[in-house]
C-alpha cells in the first residue's frame, strides 16, 4: 500500500473518524448544492428584472413619444389661437376705425402684429414666409385721419379676409 491510501484506510478505521469525515463531504456537499441553487434563483431573479426594466423601458418610450405629439399638438393650438386673435385685433382695428378711433385702430394693428411671434407656423402646416408677410404688411399699415376713410377700411378687411385664409388652412384637418 502507498502512503495516499494508508492514509484513507485510517481515516475509516474508528467510527468516530469515519463519522468526521463523512460530516465534512456532507457539509461540502451541502454548501455546493446551496451555492447552485443561488446562482440558480440570482439568475432567474435577473431575467425577471430584466424583462421588468425593458418594460418599462417600453413605457417610458411611449410616454415620451406621447409627450412629443402632446407637445406638437399644444404648439398647433397655440399657433391656431394666435391667429384667431390676430384676427380679431384686426376687426377691433377696423371697429375702431369705423368710429373715428384712429390712434387707437393703429394700436390695435400693433398689437394684432404682435401675436405674429408666436405663431409656430410648421406646426399648423402655414409657409413662415406668408406669415411674415402678413405681419409686416399689418405692422406696416397706417390709419391715418381721413374725411375719407374707406381705402383705410378696406385694407383692413382685405387683410382680415388673408388672415381668414391662413386661419382656416391651419384649422383644416391637413394643417394640423
């Protein structure tokens, strides 16, 4: 006999040290068994977590998007109002003037030019380009004191009449 089994066979001689022995591989056993069976329940427990962070991974994705068309959505509105209330500092313009209220039918062209800024024209579908257009022909306008003040009155309906125009294409379902 060598020595490596010498060894053995005399671990196994006394029942208490077979009893030792035997103990130990168990506590082995057991703690390998203990070791594969974590692993085991981390990795099912990280696909679980996986599966619950692409999810919400998905709905953050969707909220987003959502807040984006909230956001265009909100922009179109916006732009859509500003025009509404173009239109009416024009008739207010015009109402004003019909009274002989001159100074303030010019203050009200100012201001009626004013709600131009905000407009996001993109947004309602509108060229930029006639929009610009119209709030300078509007800024540009003069209502000066007449005896005759029909050519006057009729520039301001003609520029309500674009306006109405350009309102109603942002109000149509292709420009918004």
């Amino acid at each position: 006999m060598n020595d490596r089994s010498r060894f053995v066979h005399s671990l196994f001689k006394t029942p208490f040290s077979a009893g030792v022995v035997s103990f130990c591989l168990g506590v082995l056993i057991a703690y390998g068994v203990g070791l594969w069976q974590r692993s085991s329940a981390l990795k099912a427990q990280a696909e679980v977590h996986a599966a619950a962070i692409a999810a919400k991974d998905g709905e953050v994705a969707a909220a987003l998007e959502q807040t984006k068309e909230a956001r265009r959505e909100a922009a179109a509105a916006d732009a859509r109002a500003r025009l509404v209330q173009v239109r009416l500092g024009l008739f207010k313009a015009l109402n004003d003037l019909d009274q002989r209220n001159f100074g303030v039918a010019s203050d009200r062209l100012r201001e009626a030019a004013s709600h131009f800024d905000g407009i996001d024209a993109e947004a309602v579908g509108l060229d930029p380009a006639v929009l610009s257009a119209l709030r300078a022909e509007i800024q540009g306008t003069e209502v000066l004191v007449a005896t005759d003040f029909e050519s006057q009155r009729l520039r301001l309906i003609e520029l309500a009449a674009r306006v109405e125009a350009q309102t109603a294409a942002a109000f149509s379902p292709k420009g918004g």
